[in-house]
C-alpha cells in the first residue's frame, strides 16, 4: 500500500474513537519521561529524574492543541528512524491489517493517530543527550513532511496538532478534561491540563496571613495509585477512598476489596471491589477498567473477562493486555486468557480464606455476595469446584450451611424412599409461610432460596451431588418424601377413601386438583395444597424460555386430605354440617397458598362472618 492513502483510512476506520489520539499521544509523552528517568539511573544522561511532567495546552483561537513533555526528547536521527519509518510503517501495517475489516472500537495507532483530529501535526523536539540540536518536523497528512532545525530550547517534546474543521470539538476544555480523566486518571507523571483556584497561603506568606484564592496548575492524574501500592501499606480506609476515586458518583461503599499483586508468571496488578449486589446482577456491570502500565484500555469487560466477574468493580493493570488492538482480539489473546483465569482464582481464594478465618463475618456478608458466587458457580467451572466449600445456604431460621454442612446434618431424617435426602427450601418466605412452618414443625430445615438463579443453581447442585434432591417446601407433601413419617398408620381404610375422595372431588375443580391422601398428625391441618416439583419447575422453565410444551398446560395441584384427621370421621359419618366445615377448610388450604381469589375468596369471606355468628 501506498503511503498517500494512510490518513483517510485511518480516519475511516478509526471514526468511532477518534478520542483515543490523546491517549496515544500523552502516553507517548508520558513515556518519554520514564526513559529520563531510567537513563539519569544509569548514568547515560544528566539529569536528576525530577520535575518530570506533561502539559497539555488548548489553544482555541490557533486551533492548536499541544501536548508538551520534558521528557527525553529526539534527535534528528530519532525523528527521522522512530516518527519517519517506524511510526509510519506501524500506521501502514495497521491499515493493511484492518482495511477489510468491520471493526469498531478501541485501537491504539500511536503517534499517527493524532492525523484523526488534525489536518496538520508539527514536532518541536530537543534532546536531552549532550550537545543535541533541536529539530522540527511538520506533516499536513500528506507523504510528504519537512524537517529542519527547531525551535525547541529546554529539552523535551511538543506535539503541536492544528485540529481539522471536523474535530474542532478537541478543543473544548470540558471535552478535553473528559477525555484526559478517562484514559490518563492514573498515569506515573503529573499531567497538567490549565490552571485551579485553590484556597491557600501564598508562598512568600507570613503566619498570620489569611488563606487567599490562589491559581495553581491543574494536574488531573493520581500518579500513584492504590494498586499499585504494598497491600501491607494500605488500610482500609485507603482502599475506601480509592474506590470513592473511581467512583466519585457512587454513594455505596463496597463490602470488601481483593488486591491483586502478582510478578509471576506475568505481572498483573489491580483492586477489585465488592459492591453490596443484593440480588441484582445486571446493574452494576462494566465497573471494571483494564488498564496496561497505568494506561486505561476499556471498561467494556465483557467477554474480555468472565461474566460472573463483571459484578465486580474495581481496577486490573498488564503490562501484557496489548494496547493497540481491537477488543475482539483481546478476546482471544493468550495472555488476556490466562490473567482471566488468575482473576478468577485470586477471587475464589480470598472467599475462601474468609470463610475460614471469620466465618460469622463472612456469613454476615453473604446476602450481598452469594449472588455473585452463585452466577460464578453457574458460569465458570473453576470457580464452582473452588466455591462449592464455602458456598452458603440459608436457612429460615438464618442459619447458614454449606451443602456438605446441611446434608449431613438432615441425612438421617429427610431421606426418601430411594434413598436420596431431600432438601426443603422455600422460594418466597412470605408465600410459603404456611408450607415452612409446617415444615419446620416437623423438624425439617428449610432454606430459603429467593434469588433470580435459583432454579439454575438447584439443578446444578442436584446434577453435580447425586443422591440429593431439592423439593420446594410446597412440594408433595413433606412426609412422602421422608421416612420418619411415613410410618404413620393412616386413620381411613381404601375403601372409606375413595368415598370421601368422590365427596371432595365435588367441591373443588377436578381439573385443576388432584385429590390424595396423606396420613399426617391428626394435629395438623386437614388439607393442604402441593404442586409436583417436577411438573412446576418445567413449567417454570418454559415460562423463562417463553412457552413450550409445559408452558402450555393448565396449572395443577394435589389436594392432600389428613387421613388421620378427625374431620374425616365426621364426614363419613355424616355429621350434620360438615360438608361446609370441610369446603371452609380447603379454602383455607387455598388461602395459605394464595390460590383463592375473585368469587372463591368474596364467598368465602361471606361463609366465615356466617359462621362467627
Ligand atoms: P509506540 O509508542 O508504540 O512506540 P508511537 O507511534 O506512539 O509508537 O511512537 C513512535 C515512537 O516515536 C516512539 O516509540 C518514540 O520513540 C517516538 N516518540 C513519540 N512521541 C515522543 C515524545 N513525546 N518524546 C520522545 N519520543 C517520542
Ligand atoms: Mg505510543
């Protein structure tokens, strides 16, 4: 490919982040500040590796925009090898590489990128080597550029772009600062963009004089960030307020923070904080921004890092996550694959050392959290194997269990008849509330498990442990389930059953209910309503997945009458007035489980003021 046609495909292809030309040019700069100091190190160059900074300058009626280091400046020899051919045929390869391709999104081109917003780009550059001359270069966009001696008389660079009619909007302070607080929040060196007021004491001042309103530099990055920081060095209240520096608009603080700190097998620092999640997974994501060396990259997470880690928020920084690709390739790189992994089981280790060295505290954070680790256990295989020992239940008495924890400690009394232990738990606390209490009655545990994974998380626990099933509270009535009560002698013969299932099945809508028989205590209720588990999960399961097969059948519940309750006796017997006592009881089973509603429930309310008078 020709040079001539490079800038109107960088331009084309590029238009969707023209912004990312600062970013390239001021981590240009701010580069060419690291290499002063780690060349006054070894002694190449004489300096003290002080006073290093970047400026950028807005000039809105030269429509110029400068971004100015006192960094280690070029030579006429290093314009010409790293702007002329390197810079230049980096831009080429980027063009060839990408000129058939569909892709929108975050690219770095370096230096060349700043012919997005610029119809010309002019260099003032001087050396910090001994005796150096300094040298100006100017290109309009075209192949052609001069360079001559400069202007330039302290050492150091300025990029000087004549911004095209097109971009003008690069010269709008409050567009600028956007920008400069997106990308370069947190590069090594100070960054100064304009000029603050700020209450203080002049420097000349005396001790007795007032505050005055004073104009200093504007400098807009924290050079030293929290992660880059010894975890032994910061307290918690340094790690609340860099979250409150991420996220000056967040009120909520987070619960807890991972620091990551790792020089092998690559280097990979950052602080990923947990929000208070609730038991909402969607609002919070994309809080995350990937950073290389202090450069910010993206905070589009997504597909970039594991799903259920996008809950998270917070700041991870590689040198290995490439800056100059699109975020399509940084899907697929290695290197952005194997820190996805080392992320994934940094997160699960520290969950674990906190289950085991403040358990109480960890089962006090757990509402918030167990969202996370649920999604985490559903998405990531890793992550379940890790989670599955300090993954919680909840029980309705809040107590909390691993699964390991509750089915030992349920594994004699809520086992079934093939042997499998059957866990109860409830999915609204409120609605259930008749279902758990009758549960717990018996000396069941019940969890509750309300969150939107639920199902998900049910079926993957019962999948991974055979021998354990779970069973809404709700579900065929406990005591079939288990064996401690199925050794009840039922009240009722077969033959006084199926007289009174006739008589019931007369009072209720056969299509709809199931009549069965249970032998209960004689002291619990007469009738209770259930729903096979497996027939509401399926239909629960459609309902998700918009219709299907089970979506499309009628709701259906079982009836289940107390055999061993002494209302049956009468109604055998015919006692005088039974018949409404056991309709007002099976409405009442109704109302427990919220299924009595319109002219069922007006009726019902009519029969009860009957019956107190
Ligand atoms: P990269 O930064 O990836 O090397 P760039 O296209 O951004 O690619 O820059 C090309 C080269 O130009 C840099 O490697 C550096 O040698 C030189 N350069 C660019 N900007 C500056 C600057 N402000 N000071 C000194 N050298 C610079
Ligand atoms: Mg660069």
């Amino acid at each position: 490919m020709s040079t001539e046609n490079i800038f109107p495909v960088i331009k084309k292809f590029l238009y969707s982040d023209h912004e990312i030309f600062l970013r390239e040019l001021v981590s240009n700069a701010v580069d060419a500040t690291q290499k002063v100091k780690t060349l006054s190190i070894s002694g190449e160059i004489k300096h003290d590796g002080q006073n290093l900074k970047v400026e950028v300058i807005a000039d809105k009626n030269a429509k110029t925009l400068t971004i100015r280091d006192n960094g280690i400046g070029m030579t006429a020899d290093e314009v010409e090898k790293y702007i002329n051919q390197i810079a230049f045929s980096g831009a080429e390869e980027f063009v060839d590489k990408y000129k058939d391709a569909q892709i929108i999104g975050h690219f770095g081109l370096g230096f060349y990128s700043a012919f997005m917003v610029a119809k010309q780009v002019e260099i003032q550059t001087l050396s910090q080597k001994d005796r150096a001359k300094p040298v100006y270069w100017s290109c309009d966009g075209s192949p052609n550029f001069t360079m001559e001696s400069g202007s330039k008389n302290i050492a150091g660079t300025d990029i000087i772009l004549h911004i095209a009619d097109d971009s003008l909007e690069f010269l709008e302070e409050d567009r600028i600062r956007g920008i400069l607080n997106k990308y370069c929040k947190f590069m090594p060196v100070p960054i100064q963009f304009g000029k603050k007021k700020e209450w203080k004491k002049a420097d000349d001042a005396k001790e007795e004089d007032a505050e005055q309103e004073i104009e200093v530099d504007n400098i807009i990055n924290n050079t030293s960030p929290a992660w880059l920081k010894k975890p032994a060095d910061l307290t918690d209240e340094d790690y609340k307020n860099f979250y409150r520096e991420l996220y000056p608009m967040t009120f909520d603080e987070p619960l807890f923070q991972i620091h990551i700190n790792v020089d092998y097998p690559f280097n990979l620092t950052g602080i990923l904080y947990f929000p208070k999640l609730k038991n909402n997974f969607e609002v919070q994501k994309n809080k995350i921004s990937l950073y290389s060396n202090q450069v910010f990259i993206t905070d589009e997470v997504k597909n970039i890092l594991p799903d259920f880690l996008t809950m998270l928020q917070g700041v991870v920084d590689s040198p290995d996550i490439p800056l100059n690709v699109s975020r399509s390739y940084l899907q697929e790189d290695a290197n952005v694959k194997k820190i996805s992994a080392h992320i994934t089981k940094k997160v699960a280790d520290k969950l674990q050392s906190m289950f085991n060295n403040d358990r109480p505290d960890f089962e006090k954070k757990w509402d918030d959290i167990g969202i996370f680790i649920q999604y985490g256990m559903l998405t990531d295989e890793k992550f379940y194997e890790k989670a599955a020992k300090f993954s919680l239940l909840k029980s309705a008495d809040d107590k909390y269990f691993t699964l390991e924890e509750l089915t030992e400690k349920v594994k004699e009394t809520q086992k079934d008849k093939s042997g499998n232990i059957t866990l109860l738990y409830a999915s609204n606390k409120e609605d259930q509330h008749t279902a758990i209490e009758a549960a717990k009655e018996r000396g069941y545990e019940v969890i509750i498990w309300d969150g939107p994974l639920t199902a998900h998380s049910i079926q993957q626990l019962e999948t991974k442990n055979s021998g354990i099933r779970f069973k809404r509270v709700d579900a065929d009535v406990a005591d079939k389930l288990i064996v401690k009560d199925e050794d009840l002698p039922s009240a009722l013969n077969d033959e006084q059953k199926t007289t009174l299932k006739t008589e019931l099945e007369t009072l209720v809508d056969k299509q709809k209910f199931h009549v069965e028989f249970a032998s209960l205590s004689p002291k619990e209720a007469p009738f209770v309503i259930t729903q096979n588990e497996f027939m509401r999960r399926m239909k629960e399961q459609s309902a998700m997945g918009g219709g299907g097969f089970y979506g499309s059948l009628p709701d259906s519940y079982n009836l289940v009458a107390n055999a061993n309750h002494p209302l049956f006796d009468k109604v055998l017997n015919d006692t005088e007035g039974t018949k409404g006592k056991v309709k007002q009881a099976i409405d009442l089973a109704l109302l427990a489980k919220g299924l009595l509603k319109g002219e069922a429930l007006t009726a019902f309310v009519k029969r009860s003021y009957e019956l107190i008078d």
